[in-house]
C-alpha cells in the first residue's frame, strides 16, 4: 500500500509500475506517444517540466489505481494521458507557444479512455485496462498545465 511504502521509505514503488507491461502492443503505444510528446517537451528546453510530469503522473495514476484494483497493475498510459492531457490544454491556453497537439488525438483518446469503462475490450480478448491510472493520469496533465501556466505568468 501507499502508506507501506512511505513507511517503510520505498518511494521507488510509487513509480516502479510505469516500467512493467503486460504486452507488446502496450509497451509499443505507450512509448511511441512518451517518444513523440515528451520530446516535443524536452526540445524546447523543457526537461526538468518532462520529468516532473512523469514522476507526478507516475505517482498520482499509480496510487488512484491501486487504491481500485489493489497491486496488479502496470504500464505508463497514465502517464501517456498526463502527457496528452498537458500538450493538448497547454496548446489551448498559450497558442503563441503551441505544441501543435492534434485536437483530433485528444479525441481519439477521450474515446478509447470511455471504451476502458465497457466490457467491449475484454470480449474482444485484449484484456483488461488501468481505467483509473488513465483517468487520473488525464486529470493530473490538466491540473499540471493550470499550473504552469501560473508559474509561467509569475517569471
């Protein structure tokens, strides 16, 4: 649990499920869209940012999902979503700095993300998804783009 972990100074279990993938197809999508957004992030100087919101979405999806479906759980789609969520509003609320984020991915997205909350992906034998991590990963890019925005304003 969480609060083992931060009992027993284990941080790194917070993080750790980002790097576990339960198929091919999974660790393939998940780091071709880090590959394409993150560096997108990380060339405009933007590093430090990139690994913020890695470990913050790596940590608030882990934790939401756990606290759902207990331990067995992996994969770096709540980060993806964090990411997506991030480039997509931060494109919106500072066009002059865009990321040039296809709208329609976002779309995409928010569909597959609903189709994780139906029986359809498991009947059609791809197994089951970490509903939660994507959600809450989408959640925390779009709190993480308020954010910057503010800090943005202040320097």
């Amino acid at each position: 649990s969480p609060a083992y972990v931060l009992e027993s100074g284990e941080v790194w279990r917070l993080i750790t499920p980002i790097f576990m993938h339960f198929n091919i197809m999974h660790l393939v999508f998940n780091m071709l869209m880090l590959w394409v957004f993150g560096l997108q992030i990380e060339t405009r100087g933007e590093r430090s940012l990139l690994v913020m919101l890695i470990a913050g979405a790596a940590i608030f999806s882990n934790i939401a999902q756990y606290y759902v479906s207990g331990s067995g759980f992996g994969g770096m789609s709540g980060v993806v979503y964090a990411i997506l969520a991030y480039c997509w509003l931060w494109d919106r609320l500072m066009p002059d700095h865009a990321y040039g984020f296809p709208a329609a991915l976002m779309g995409l997205m928010m569909g597959w993300l609903a189709l994780g909350y139906t029986d359809f992906l498991q009947w059609a034998g791809l197994g089951s998804m970490a509903n939660t991590a994507h959600l809450s990963g989408l959640v925390f890019g779009i709190f993480f783009a308020l954010m910057a925005k503010v800090l943005r304003r202040f320097n």
